[in-house]
C-alpha cells in the first residue's frame, strides 16, 4: 500500500510541475502577443483558427482547474487537447515539442483514478 501512495503521489507532483510550466510558458507568450507590437491584420479569422484558439483555451482552462480540481481539470485538458490536435493535425509532425503538451491533463487523470480507486478500496475494507 505504500508503494502505491508514493507513485500516486509522484504521478502528482510530476502532473503539478508539468501542468504548471507548460501553464507559464504558454500564459508568457500570450502576455507578450497582446503587449508587443505586433502587425495588425484586416483579414478575418477562419472557422478553423476560430476553433483552434477556442481549444488552446480550454487547454489552459482545463489546466487551471486541475490544479485543484484534478479529474475534470485533466478531463478538460486532455479533451481539448486532443480536439486541437484533431483540427491542427499539420502540428503532429514534430511530436517532439507538441507531444508534451498532453502529458499534464492525462497525469492529472491518471492521478485522479489512482485516489479515487484508493478511496473506493479503504471504503471497502471499512465496511467489511
């Protein structure tokens, strides 16, 4: 039972610290788009990007929350991620550096089931 409390414990931390770097690193460059001087353009936006940066958002979002509320944070995450992946597949050829942007919401699930399965399995063994 101790070794599962420490890899649960571990696949937290390690979802906490990714989630939250990538979290950073994403939020820096979003702060500097909108205080740098970009170029402005007239043209509209396409259905695709429409949905593209809706996704990105729930990406942060989702990641937001799993901070304190893991399974839906990672359920928010993990799906939105996966949509954007599916609307930009074109980003899927370098998995290298778009590869880790879904690690953090399915560790936080992975984290969430490790928990919610430990509960259900004390519970069980106080009723018994």
């Amino acid at each position: 039972m101790k070794t599962r409390n420490l890899i649960t414990q571990i696949v937290k931390w390690i979802a906490i610290i990714s989630g939250t770097t990538l979290l950073a690193f994403v939020l820096f460059f979003v702060a500097a788009h909108f205080v740098g001087e970009g170029e402005g353009t007239d043209k509209a936006l396409t259905m695709s990007e429409i949905i593209s940066m809706s996704l990105g958002i729930g990406w942060l979002l989702g990641l937001a929350i799993a901070l304190f509320y893991e399974g839906i944070g990672g359920l928010i995450s993990t799906c939105s991620i996966i949509g954007f992946f599916i609307v930009r597949h074109d980003l899927l050829a370098n998995p290298g550096i778009m590869g880790l942007f879904p690690i953090p919401g399915i560790l936080y699930l992975i984290y969430w089931y490790l928990k919610t399965d430990r509960n259900l399995s004390s519970n069980a063994s106080i009723e018994k």
